[in-house]
C-alpha cells in the first residue's frame, strides 16, 4: 500500500541535467534575446551596455534562479504551493500572483509567437522576395496587424504547439527543448556568420556597436538600468518558471551551478543573436546611419520592417538566411511559451486537476484572452507594460520570502546540500539582502519615469499616454491583489496539496525523489 502511495505521489522528473539546463535555457530565452538585446547594446554604448549586462548576471539574475531552483526543488509545488509552504499559509497570494502575472505575459506572448510564425511562412514561401524596401516591407507589416481574423489565427497555431507540448508532461517538454534549443543556436549561428561572408566590413561595424565601449555611457545610470533590465528579463528569474521546473529537478540535481549554467546559456544565446542581428543591419545596409536608424526604429520595427527589407534585397541568400532567421525567432517564442503554460499548469495540477485536462482549459483561456491583444497593438502594449513590471515584482516576492525564511539558513540548507557540486559563498546572502532592493528600487522607479515621459495621445483627452498607462496598471493591479489576498487566498492554499516541507520541517529528505 505504501509503495503504491509513493509511486502515485512521484512527480514527474527530468532525465537528465542536460534535459533540466536546456528547458531551463528555453524558459529563459525569447524573441527578447532576439529583438531586444541587440538594439538595447547598440543604442546604450555598445560594450559599456555589455559590462553592466554581464554585471548584473551575477548580480540579479543567478542569485535569484538559485532562489527559485531551491524553493522549486524543496517544496515539489508550483509556485502556489511553493509560496504557501515557503512563506505562510497567509502569503499564498505571493504565488497566486506570480502564477497569475506570467501567465498575462502568456496572453499577448501568443499573439507575439504568432507573429514570428506569420513572418517565417512569409520567408518561406517567397512573399517576403516582392517587399523591396522599407517602405513596402511597411505596408506589409500594417496590413497584417490591421486584419484581426490573421493575427488571431496565427496566435492560435501558437497556442496550440504550445499546449501540444506541455500536454505531454516533464518528458515531452524536455524532449522538445533538447531539438529546439540546439535548432535555435544553430540557426543563429548560420545568421550570424552570413554576413560576414557577404560584407565583412560592414559586419564588422555591427561588432563595433556591440563590443566596443563608449566611455561617456559608462556614467550614464540609464545604461545600467537598462543593462539590469535586460539581464532580468532575458533570464526570467524570479518570474517562477525555475521553481515550476525544479519541482521536476532529480534529488541529487546541484542548484548553484544549474543556476549558473542556465543564466550563462541564455547569455551565450544573446551574444549570438546580437551578433547576428547587428552583423545583417550594418553588412547589408547603405550606410553607417541607415543601420542605426535601423537598430532605433524598435523592436518590431527593427526585425518585421528593417531586417525583412534587408533579406528580400539579398535575392536567394535572403530567402535562405529569412527563413533561417524568422523560424530561429519562433522556436524562441515557442520555447518560453511552453514554460509559461507549465508555470500556470502545475498549480492547478497541485489544486488536484487531471493534467491533461488542466492543459486544454488553460489553454483554451489563454487564447481567448489574448484576442484583445491580437486585436489592438497598443492593448497589447498596455499589457506588455503592466504585467512585464508586474514580473519585476515577482521577482522582489521571491526574494523578500528568502528574506523571510532567512537568507544565510537558506544559503545554507536549500542551496549548499549535501548535492552541492560547487558551493555558494556570503556574496549570495549580501546580493539577496542588501543589492537586491536597491536595483529593484532603481529599476522600478526608472520604469515610471520613462513611461511619464510618453505625452502621446491617450483615450483621455488631456492626458498623455504613459500617465494614462501607469494609472491602467495602478489599477489592474489593485484588483488583481484585492482579489487573490482577500478572496482566493485560504480558499486556493486549502486545495492545494500537501508537499514534503507543507508540515514547516525542512530538515526531512524528500522522500518521493529518493529513487533517482
């Protein structure tokens, strides 16, 4: 009877460290790595933007995918769960939110994915060869956001890969990423050393950008901030996707160098992506100027106006190179997709529903309430603004419940185990405590002031568009949290199930991961 029980109660667990460190990576890794960091080191001082986006791997980003693996592998519960167990009955709303804020990340995320999908099939099947210039790349890019029916059903392609993998559990997933992963790198690098064959000078320009430090941007602190800001989003730490997976880590799995091999992954991804981005702009445009009006004209602008009017005047090496290049941005999607339907799944997997049902209503909703932001860009920008701070704030949650529990017991007992294949000093306990609320100040207070600084027509006439924004996130906010603390709090921590520390001794092994 026993053994039965402990079979039914053995979670799902990956095979293999290299299975845990690419999911992990593929958690971590997105069109951001793609479209973003580029643009955010050629824009802030090349290698002075570098320096500090190294900087703040060590110092925002690891320590916190080391918080999460810990409290993801003790509790073997969703963030939910994990929240609960960590914190207090009482603070189960701490993971509700997290559980809540990425999955809202996961409504427009779709319509995202649906895009790269939409602009691969244009590369593939030779639409993208007719788009000669900006201009007409342009109008090419209007006239798909403009047709709602389109974009909808390119986001539902999204979704449904999506759930198709998650559907499978830990092992499809893990599957899945050990292809993706290795496709995407590889893909990337073939964009990467393409134009370097095709105009080595003019790549070289690209490198410059990126590497070479300008002096005056090394003072500046919005280059640090934003260097915080793409380190902390680029890895995902603190949004919960690390504890969602290190529930599924094995027993003898380390926690520090996983976390250290994840953060480096992801980078290793970034520095390619920038290289071969910023190598295609400056290599194949007419001048130094018209690459940087590229690397300015935005995310979207950058990769769905400019990059595509660079690849259609290449003729068949842009087909080629197009298509590469459009199919390595929706893995990348597809891969953090993937992570943000499992981080919602576990938790009502832990409430005590039947996976595979919990995949297809989740999915389900999740398409449904990304059609506004398939409907309207700047809904879908509102919403990028909201819940993308909204996983700033998580990871503040996560670290103020370490705090809570005790930030040198928990270096000691969660992160440096017996398992322990490398272990972590003080520095840790000084980053958590100290560093931490001080680049969560700074980088939350630079969000709103930059958003203040947006005096573009809002739906309120006299007010600009970023007062108009923070005001909406002030208040889906309020909402979200009156709800999940005075509503939903005791009722969800109570369906929730019992994992291994729910009894407060974390001094016990978990018994359920002793066979592997």
């Amino acid at each position: 009877m026993n053994e039965r029980m402990a079979e039914e109660n053995q979670p799902e667990q990956f095979s293999s460290r290299l299975g845990l460190i690419l999911t992990t990576v593929g958690a971590a890794v997105g069109t951001g790595n793609i479209w973003r960091f580029p643009r955010e080191a050629a824009a802030n001082g090349g290698g002075a933007f570098m320096i500090g986006w190294l900087i703040f791997l060590f110092a925002w980003s690891i320590p916190l995918l080391m918080a999460e693996f810990a409290i993801g592998k003790k509790t073997r519960l969703g963030t939910v769960g994990a929240m609960r167990d960590m914190a207090g009955r009482n603070f189960t709303w701490l993971g509700i939110w997290m559980m809540w804020v990425g999955t809202a990340v996961g409504f427009y995320y779709a319509v995202v994915m649906g895009w790269t999908i939409r602009y691969f099939w244009i590369a593939i099947s030779g639409e993208m060869s007719d788009a000669g210039d900006t201009a007409e790349t342009q109008a090419l890019w209007d006239n798909f956001i403009s047709s709602p029916g389109e974009v909808i059903f390119f986001q539902l392609i999204a979704v449904g890969f999506s759930a198709f993998i998650v559907y499978n559990g830990i092992s499809g997933i893990e599957k899945a990423n050990k292809v993706l992963i290795p496709c995407l790198v590889a893909f990337l690098v073939v964009a990467m050393i393409y134009p370097f064959i095709l105009n080595p000078s003019g790549a070289i320009i690209g490198l410059k950008f990126m590497f070479i430090p300008q002096g005056e941007y090394l003072f500046k602190g919005e280059t640090w901030i934003r260097a915080l800001t793409q380190s902390a989003w680029s890895t995902s730490a603190g949004f919960g996707m690390a504890i969602t997976y290190a529930v599924a880590m094995r027993k003898k799995e380390d926690i520090g160098l996983n976390a250290f091999l994840t953060g480096l992954g992801n980078n290793s991804v970034s520095l390619i992506a920038g290289v071969a981005v910023l190598g295609t702009v400056f290599a194949l445009s007419g001048s130094t100027a018209e690459g940087l009006e590229a690397v300015e004209s935005g995310s979207s602008g950058l990769t769905f106006i400019h990059l595509t009017a660079l690849f259609a005047s290449m003729g068949t090496a842009g087909y080629i190179i197009g298509s590469i290049f459009f199919l390595a941005m929706a893995f990348a999607a597809l891969t953090s997709m993937v992570s943000t339907l499992q981080a919602c799944v576990v938790n009502f997997v832990d409430m005590g529903w039947e996976r595979k049902e919990a995949v297809r209503y989740i999915a389900v909703a999740v398409a449904i309430a990304g059609i506004p932001s398939a409907i309207s860009i700047e809904f879908l920008d509102n919403q990028d603004f909201v819940w993308g701070t909204g996983l700033i704030v998580s990871g503040l949650m996560v670290a103020v419940v370490v705090m809570r529990f005790g930030v040198s017991e928990f270096r000691k007992n969660l992160i440096n185990t017996e398992y322990a294949d490398v272990q972590i000093g003080k520095w840790w306990e000084f980053i958590i405590k100290y560093v931490f609320p001080i680049e969560f100040v700074a980088v939350f207070g630079f969000f709103i002031y930059e958003k203040l600084q947006d005096q573009s027509a809002s739906p309120i006439e006299g007010m600009g568009l970023g007062l108009f924004t923070i005001i909406t996130m002030v208040v889906q906010w309020a909402i979200i949290l009156v709800l999940f603390i005075f509503v939903l709090n005791n009722k969800v921590a109570d369906r929730i199930k019992k994992g291994p520390v729910s009894d407060g001794n974390f001094d016990d092994d978990i018994e359920w991961a002793e066979s592997v």
